[in-house]
C-alpha cells in the first residue's frame, strides 16, 4: 500500500512504521545543519520516489530556513548568481525531480514568474498550495500518473529556473 496525506490535516494515513521511519530519517536529514547528510537525504528520498512526496509536501513545503547542501545543484547552475534556496523551495523541487524523474530536473531551485523572470516573495507559498493540489490529483500515485499528471505549476504564473 502507498500512504499519503488525508485532506492536507498533517495526518499521514495507510503508512505502516516501516514505510514511515526510512523516509521521515532521510527528510529529518534533508534539513538539518550538516551539508552531507542533507545531500545524501536529498538523494535517497529521491530513489524512494513517490513515497517521499507526502513527507516532503507536510514536512518540508512551508520550511523557511536556508537549504544546507547543494545535491540539487546542476553543474551549469555555478555561472548563473542566486541565493542559496529555502528547505522548502528545495523540498518542491525534490518532489519536482521526482515528478519527472530527474535528479536535477532544472538548473537551479528557484521559483520565478513566469511573465517576467522575478522572483515573486509569496513563491514558495503558491509553489506549496499548487503542490499539494496537484498530489491530491494524483492516482494512483504511481510514476507514470505523475508523468501523466498536469504539471503542478500551470495556472499558477510561476515556472522553475
């Protein structure tokens, strides 16, 4: 059985313990200070593949804090100056990478409008809501319904750098 989320309530149903601790370990790791077990988070709930999402939506969507690793990072993001990215902002674009099946699915984490390449300050808010909407979409939550899925962000005027 997949578990998920019911109804957004911060209530993880149809997990047994066995599916729950792995994935909550890793997305513990995911924020924490230290930078290589934040990439290594990054990269094992990434192989775990749709089971993450639900975690990384309730845990790590809303997360203000600055991401400490940089497993996200394409090698051509290093000519192109951005912040570092909120635990947030890359647990969306885990959950992104995921989505398309790609570790690094676009060249930086970074949420802009789609209209005029800023970056909106209420992003990663609308990110979230379009996210969690799109999950609630998704079924079965398998790969390819991922894939067949509408891609979370349209309508919402943002886009992945």
């Amino acid at each position: 059985m997949i578990c998920g989320l019911v109804a957004w309530s911060a209530s993880l149903v149809g997990c047994t313990t066995e599916e729950r601790a792995p994935v909550e370990g890793s997305v513990a790791d995911l924020y924490g200070p230290d930078p290589r077990l934040a990439d290594a988070a990054y990269m094992d709930l990434f192989h775990r593949g749709t089971s993450s999402i639900p975690f990384l939506l309730e845990e790590g969507a809303d997360r203000m804090a600055a991401y400490q690793g940089s497993a996200f990072m394409d090698p051509r993001s290093s000519l192109i100056a951005a912040p570092p990215p909120t635990q947030g902002v890359v647990s969306l674009y885990l959950v992104e990478a995921i989505r398309l099946g790609r570790e690094r699915p676009h060249t930086l984490p970074v949420l802009l409008a789609a209209s005029t390449g800023d970056a909106p300050p209420d992003a990663q808010a609308r990110a979230a809501a379009a996210y969690r909407v799109w999950w609630q979409g998704v079924r079965p939550p398998t790969r390819d319904a991922l894939r067949a899925a509408p891609d979370p962000l349209a309508g919402t005027g943002l886009r992945w750098r």
